[in-house]
C-alpha cells in the first residue's frame, strides 16, 4: 500500500523552507487563482464551489479538487467538503505544480502547464509539455526532458492541449459534452497576462 500524504503533510510540504514558501505564494495569487475561475471559484475568501457534474469521473469537486480521486487524503466526505482555500492551494501546489516540474518553465508558460495537470491528470500534462519540449514523451520528467523545458512555450502547450482535447472526443464520443467547454477553459488561460 503506497504511503497516503495527510493534508497536514500537503501543508508542510508548501512551506518547507522559505525559498518554497515564496514560490507558493507566488503560485497562489499568480497560478491558483487563475485556475479556480474554473472551478466556479471567482473569490477565493467567499470560499469553494463544490459541484458535481455527471459523467465527469472526478465526481464532486472543490477547489478544483476531485473527492473520487483523492479519497485518501480525507477522512471523510464531510472532511472533503470542509476543505480550506490554504489546504486546496497546498495540495495543488504540491500534488500538481511542482511534481509536475512547472517551476523550470518559462514564466508565461507555467499557468497552462498547470491548468492542464489540474485538469486532465500530470501524466498527460507531462506527455504534452515532452511534445513540445521535442523530447521522447513518457510522461516521467528525467534529465533529457529538465534540460529541455526551459524552452517549452504557452503557445506550444496551448496548441497541443486543445488537440488532446480533440483526440479524447474522438475516442470516445461521450466526453463531447466536455469539449466546448474544455476549449474555452484552455482559450481563457491562455488569454491571461
């Protein structure tokens, strides 16, 4: 059974020092906030939306975060359903954001590299940033890939999520009620400057 981070660990882990520290917050006002539009978030203090949207295998959401997904870290639905707008910072930051290696990006490429992670899953996001990194996609970021991101553009990312996109509906054909949707999530990310 693999070891289950607490979401007192997810707290820990987004202030570890004070270099990661400053890049969390910087990851919040910058990074965060723009993703949770999103999520049917427009002020964080007023709190998170949960909702639930059938046929979306994430089930219930808050903050962005899928309760079907990330059942360990919480005790309880009720536990889920309490979750603070510092604890769904915390665990995309360090579930997503820097597992995903998005601090090596380009500045202006970190919010959609990101937003794709927090929406279609890092090993996919990864794959994605390869491809336009030119670098074998296998979704592991390893020496040949960290050397490469420094090149990797928002266009670039843009482009490729929103084919992705394309390619998910024509597998499968019941995720086309996601993809209006989908597209006009990437277009506003990418608008943002």
């Amino acid at each position: 059974m693999a070891n289950t981070l607490t979401m007192g660990d997810y707290l820990r882990l987004a202030k570890a020092n004070p270099t990661v520290t400053k890049e969390f917050e910087y990851f919040k006002e910058f990074v965060f906030n723009r993703t949770l539009v999103w999520e049917g978030v427009t002020n964080p203090k007023a709190g998170g939306s949960l909702h639930n949207v059938a046929g979306d295998s994430g089930g219930w959401t808050l903050w962005g975060i899928a309760y079907n997904h990330n059942k360990e870290m919480f005790k309880n639905f009720d536990d889920f359903k309490d979750t603070t707008y510092e604890e769904a910072a915390a665990i995309a930051y360090t579930k997503y954001y820097r597992a995903i290696n998005a601090f090596i990006l380009p500045l202006e490429a970190r919010l959609m590299y990101f937003d794709i992670a927090y929406n279609m899953g890092n090993s996919r996001a990864i794959k994605i940033m390869q491809g336009c990194a030119k670098v074998p996609q296998d979704g592991l970021i390893g020496p040949a890939t960290r050397e490469k991101m420094q090149y990797v553009t928002e266009e670039c990312l843009y482009n490729a999520r929103n084919t992705t996109y394309n390619q998910l509906v024509k597998a499968n054909v019941s995720l086309s009620k996601f993809l209006k949707g989908w597209l006009n999530r990437s277009t506003a990310i990418f608008k943002i400057k």
